[in-house]
C-alpha cells in the first residue's frame, strides 16, 4: 500500500495555478511534508519567474511604446495643423494624453500576468472617482476649461493676452491654470474656469494693428493747420503702413478745449516703438507750430463790499452794536399839535 504522504497536495495536482498561487501550493506542499514537495515548490518558484520576467518585458515594451506613441501623436497634430507653425501646446498635451493612456493599459496587463484581478481593482476605481469627482467639482471645471481652451485655442504659448483682466506673455498652459508672465516679469497662475469663463484679448494674433492718439487743442487754433502736422509725422514715418493711409479728424469737442485723433496702423513686431516716437514727434511739431496745450486754468472773482448806510430804508435808525435800536431825538418826535 502506497503511502498516502508520498502523494501531493490536490491542489498541485490540479491544473497550473496562476504565480501567486502557484507559490502558497508550494509552501503548502513543504508544511504537509513528503519526498516531492520540495521539486514542487522549485517548479512553483520557476511559474512565479517566469511570470515575472514576462511582467517586466510587458512593463518594458509598454514604457517603450508610450514613447513612441507620443512622438507619433505629435508629429500627426503638427501636421494636421496645416495653417501656420504647430501648437506645441496642443502637441504636448496630445502626447501626454496618449502617453498615459498607453502606460495604464500596459500596467493592467502587467497585473493581469502576476495573477492580480483587475476587475476588483477597475469597480474600486470607479466607486472612488465619483466621491473624487464630488469633492473636486471646481478643480475638474478648470480641466474641462482647460480642454476645451485647447481645442479652440484663443491663444498659444509665447502669446500676449488679457485674462480676467490681467496683461502677460502666456507661459505655459495646462489642465488646471494658465501661467502668465507680466511687463514687470512676475508670474501670474489663472485658473483655466475663469480665462474660459471670461472675455480673453489676444494681442499677439493680428498681423497689424491700430493705434489712436487723440490731442487737446485750444478753440482759437488753427485746426487745419494741426491736422495737417499730425498727418506730416506720421507719414514721415517708415514703421507706419501706406495701406491703410493715416487718418486724422476733430473727433470731439470738449468744454475748454479741442479733439483732434490721429489714427495709424503699423506691424505687430514695431508696433509699440512706432507708437511712442508717434507721440514724442506730434508733441514736439504742435509745440513748435504754436499749437499748444490747453492747460486747466481758473478765474477768480473779487465781489465788491456794500458799506451800510447811516439810516435804514423808511427813515428808521440801523441797530446799535448792543442789537437795540436807538430812541430818535425829540427834534425828531412828530408833533402831537397837529395831529
């Protein structure tokens, strides 16, 4: 009779069982005891490395193939933008997003071969999402902002804007917030709910632009004569276009003084320069036409005194210092014979 010691574990004698199991068979074959427990267990420690070693190739391959799915989904969305140069904004963020993807997929098969269900895992994740999802609300509305600020794309990287009312080169855009760097070169963090929720100013995505100088003028001016001296410098400058032509008008006329507005285009890049020598020019040739401004002035008034009479009107005295009327004299008592 065959001694029952001899004979494995059931559980090894079944079909092979998945590494982490594979290893608690083992131990439990070498704590039951006999001549061949121990072979098993070296055959369940092989199933767990070879499992392992298949995990890390998976593991490899996948980080691998992120980053070629990546570089792919940058080059496609540079070339799906055909006008101008490619968002690197929308690249980035596309390739991340693929990155991502491709790595959590990579790690569920990586957890699938050590034995790990991951269906427990995926029903834990999405009951936790929504209890995430409750207590992020404001944080999620800065994402789904900051994706659709990406697909419409109102302004890029290197952009100058104005958000919610803040003036900046736009730095680096995210999920969350969207980074600006201010004339003084401080950083400035808007949330991505409040740039999409409020008016956005693109300064950097029109070829040209306009710029309007308006100048007082006094009423006894010769308008023409400073129309035509603003007009004088700004077509004497090489920066200002031809086409649109520089326009120049009495636009307003003020309580003390009159509007004259001087309007000029020029290219994006001098744009600034342009405007400032503009003013300095203008000032100058108005200043040596004898066309000045302005300034406020005031006009005092100087209201003459009346000095009090000696009688009041109807013949009766003024009061005395005291507040008291003074008795009249008895020359000044009407007789009581004629009466």
């Amino acid at each position: 009779m065959a001694d029952s010691s001899a004979l494995p574990p059931p559980a090894l004698l079944d079909a092979t069982p998945q590494p982490l199991g594979a290893v608690r068979a083992g131990v439990d074959a070498i704590v039951g005891g006999g001549p061949d427990n121990w072979r098993l267990f070296l055959e369940a420690i092989g199933q767990v490395a070879v499992s392992l070693v298949i995990a890390a190739l998976i593991l490899a391959f996948t980080l691998w193939a992120s980053g070629l799915a990546a570089r792919f989904t940058r080059r496609a969305v540079g070339r799906l933008q055909r006008n101008g140069a490619p968002d690197a904004t929308l690249q980035g963020f596309m390739a991340s997003l693929v990155r991502w993807i491709v790595i959590i997929v990579g790690l569920m098969a990586v957890l699938e071969q050590l034995g790990v269900r991951t269906t427990s895992i995926l029903a834990v994740l999405g009951a936790a999402s929504i209890a995430i999802g409750l207590a992020l609300q404001g944080a999620l509305s800065n994402v789904a902002a900051g994706v659709m600020i990406l697909i419409l794309r109102p302004y890029r990287v290197g952009d100058t804007v104005e958000v919610n009312g803040k003036v900046g080169t736009v730095k680096r855009l995210d999920l969350f917030m969207t980074a600006l760097a201010d004339p003084d070169n401080l950083d400035i963090y808007v949330p991505n709910g409040k740039v999409f929720g409020d008016t956005i100013i693109n300064y950097s995505s029109p070829a040209y632009r306009r710029m309007e100088l308006n100048f007082s003028l006094d009423y006894d001016h010769d308008l023409d004569r400073a129309r035509a001296l603003l007009l004088e410098c700004a077509t004497a400058d090489p920066r200002l276009l031809k086409t649109p032509a520089p326009w120049c008008q009495v636009t307003a006329l003020a309580e003390h003084s009159v509007t004259v507005t001087l309007r000029a285009w020029a290219k994006l890049d001098v744009y600034w320069d342009a405007r400032f020598d503009l003013v300095q020019r203008a000032g100058e040739a108005l200043q040596s036409g004898g066309l000045e401004h302005p300034y406020p002035h005031q006009t005092a008034v100087a209201k003459a005194q009346k000095t009090p009479s000696a009688t009041s009107p109807g013949g009766v005295a003024p009061p005395s210092a005291n507040g008291r009327r003074s008795r009249p004299d008895a020359s000044e008592t009407p007789s009581q014979e004629g009466s």
